[in-house]
C-alpha cells in the first residue's frame, strides 16, 4: 500500500516539475523573442539607444539591450553618438532633460557614471557617449516609464569651454512601444519568479 501511495507521490512530482518547466520556458520565450528593443533616432548624426533598469535579470539576458541591475537601484543608461566638429566634454555636473508628449519635463541629476569615446570617420569627429543614471526612488522610475518622450536635452561643454545643448527630438510613439515592451520584460520576469518560487516549496 505505501509502496504505491510513494508511487502516486513520486509521479504527481514529476508532473508538477514538468509544468512548471513549460511555463518557465514559455515565458522565457517571450522574453527572448522581443528582446533586442532600440528606441532609435538617425539623421546622419546621431544614433540613441534608451537602456532601462529593472530587476536583477542578466543572467537570463546577458546580450539583450535591456539591462537590469536590481542590487543597483533604479538606472537609466543613454548610450548615442554625437557629431561635433570641434572637441567637447559631457557636462556631467549639467542634467539631461527629458520632454514629455504631454507637456511635462524631468531632469535627472543623479548621475552616476560618464564615458565619451571620440573618433574621427573621414573628416568628421564622431563621439560614442553613455551616460548612467540612478532614479531617487521608485515613483521617480515609475513615473518616467508610464509617459511618451517627445524630446531629450543633451548638455555637454563646447571647445569655448561654455555650457551648451542639443536638443534631440524622439517620436512618442517610439517610446510609447518601449514601454508597453518594458512592462511585459517586467511582468514576465515577476511571473517567472513567482513559478520559481512556487517549485521550490515543493
């Protein structure tokens, strides 16, 4: 009788296992299939991709453009190049301003890390610019994800050592789509570890 009721146990498991496993890679999936999302803008000049932050999620999407670092808090890292004829430096002290389609701004100061790469193509200096930010708290990150960027203000220092800008203009829509992909990687990911969570207490 118990050898049978071990039976029961043992294959009621192995079931349990295995459907957990198809939901887990279902879900990874969808993850992998719309990973590679670029917010994009090109007029000769300059090329932007926007990086969001999230969760700790690397280990599953090392090589994807979606890069969240949980143990680091809430980033934002803008990666573009820069056409400019004369040598510069990002005004790192200055914030980037973002414009919203509704009308509203938000200037982020925290900035945690700078790197600007010059080369030259031709005739023409090119820069390769990141610049990382982290968001004081979570309503700051959460608000800035639910709006359509409509603009980004870019400050660096001119070659007359002045504070300057350039304005770079994004299609709302295109951040529209970012975010409606961001809050799928975040559901996803909240799915997946709540199926993990719920294999490990069996």
């Amino acid at each position: 009788m118990y050898r049978y009721i071990f039976i029961f146990i043992m294959f009621s498991s192995l079931m349990l296992s295995a459907q957990n496993n198809m939901d887990t890679n279902s879900i990874m999936y969808d993850i992998l299939k719309n990973r590679a999302y670029i917010t994009e803008k090109d007029k000769l000049t300059s090329k932007i991709n926007i990086l969001t932050s999230w969760k700790n999620t690397q280990k599953y999407m090392r090589e994807n453009s979606f890069r969240f670092f949980k143990r680091y808090g809430r980033t934002l890292t803008l990666e573009f190049r820069y056409r400019y004829p004369y040598y510069f430096q990002v005004a790192s002290s200055t914030p980037i301003i973002f414009m919203f389609d509704d009308g509203s701004t938000l200037e982020l100061t925290n900035i945690q890390k700078t790197v600007y790469n010059p080369f030259t193509m031709g005739n023409l200096k090119y820069y390769d610019i990141e610049v990382r930010y982290k968001f004081n708290n979570d309503n700051e990150f959460d608000n800035f994800t639910t709006k359509s960027i409509s603009n980004i203000r870019f400050n660096f220092i001119n070659n007359l050592n002045e504070n300057t800008y350039e304005d770079i203009a994004i299609s709302p829509t295109a951040t529209s789509n970012w975010q409606s992909n961001f809050t799928m990687f975040r559901d996803a990911i909240n799915k997946l570890e709540e199926i993990q969570g719920s294999a490990n207490t069996y």
